[in-house]
C-alpha cells in the first residue's frame, strides 16, 4: 500500500516536480535574452526573437495547465469550464507537436477533482508517448457520477512502473516522479471515486476514472 507522506514532505515534491518542468523553457528564455545581449547580426537577432517567443509560450502554457491540475484553480467556484480545460491541455501539448489530441467531452464543465483528475491523467500519457502519438480525451456525466477516459497511443510506449503502481495504489515511498499520480489516487478516492488502467502488456495506455458529479 502507499504510504502517505508527511504534507509538507508532499508540497516540497511536487514543487520540485513542477520546478523541474519549467527549467527548460526558463532556462531557454535566459539563454536568449544573453544571446539577444551581445548580438548584432539582424538576421541572428530575429531568429533569438522567435527563439524567445516560443520559449514564452511555452512556459505560459505549462503554467496555466499545472495552475489548473495541481493549483487551486480559484477564480473558477466549483466547476472549470471545458473550454478552459481544453485550452490548458492544447497550452501544454500544442498543435503541430509530436502529440494530436482527440476531444470526446460532453458536458460544458467538470468539477475541480475531475478536472485535476483528466489533466493529470492527459499528463501522464503525453510523458508516455516520447516519440508522439494521439491522446483521445473523453467525459460526460452520468447517472450522478463523472466518468473520464484518457487513451494514449503511439510508435512508442513508456509508462514509469514507479507512476503506475502509484495511480493503482499499490506504491512505497512518494517521489518527485510519482507524486502527482499519488495526488490524483488520493482525490479520487476521498471524493468516493476510482481509477482504472489498462495492462502493461497492452499496446496503449488507457486511464478509466469515475467520481460522484458534484
């Protein structure tokens, strides 16, 4: 069983989970601003403005989806719009990337645990697709209960075991890798909920989550 870690022990985490994520396109926006500094070739100074654009879209991406999926999302009440949801997610993996993204959602907001619950689990299978692939992204509301299907398929399929057994319930010690599947276990099971996932011998990756619609 997991162990469920000291809550300060838990924010450090995912705040090391988090900071880690954001150094690339950080650093990248650093590294241009001192190229920008000492560059004089017009030509060379476009290609670092371009450079820096994309790297402000990107960190301004990868901020409004963790804001959404590990934040507490105020501002929104009890619900987030789907389209905002939507926005979050094509932020994180945008069009023309190694990811496409199949959208199978019917209602027009998923409460705050849903919502965490679907961009994690979009999270996790856009991490285990390195070499691209599709993310078909479904939910509705059914009968009083949410229900989220996130199916990931590609040329390539890694999914961390550590992360797995952490979504099923069955892990030690929380890590900076496994935190975030910890954080999404613990929702779903305080809200009454669950979290299914497809085989490791299955050739994609499938996440089924059900919660009492609020």
């Amino acid at each position: 069983m997991a162990q469920s870690p000291d809550p300060i022990d838990f924010a450090s985490l995912l705040c090391s989970r988090l900071c880690h994520d954001l150094l690339s396109p950080v650093g990248a926006l650093n590294n241009g601003l001192e190229l920008l500094a000492v560059e004089t070739d017009p030509q060379m100074r476009e290609q670092c403005f371009g450079l820096l654009g994309d790297s402000a879209r990107t960190t301004a991406g990868k901020l409004k989806f963790f804001r959404l999926a590990f934040g507490a999302a105020g501002g929104y009440g009890e619900a987030i719009p789907v389209h905002e949801i939507r926005n979050a997610v094509e932020g994180m993996f945008p069009a023309g990337g190694k990811l496409s993204l199949e959208w199978m959602i019917d209602s027009d907001a998923l409460s705050k645990p849903a919502a965490k619950l679907l961009l994690n689990l979009v999270l996790m299978t856009g991490e285990a697709l390195p070499r691209g692939g599709v993310i078909a992204i479904g939910a509705e509301e059914r009968g009083g209960v949410t229900e989220i299907a996130v199916r990931g398929e590609g040329a390539k399929l890694i999914f961390d075991p550590a992360i797995r057994a952490a979504v099923e319930g069955s892990s030690g010690e929380v890590t900076t890798r496994t935190a975030a599947a910890f954080m999404i276990r613990t929702i779903a099971e305080q809200c009454g909920g669950q979290i299914l996932i497809s085989a490791p011998e299955d050739p994609f990756l499938m996440f089924g989550a059900s919660l009492p619609a609020r």
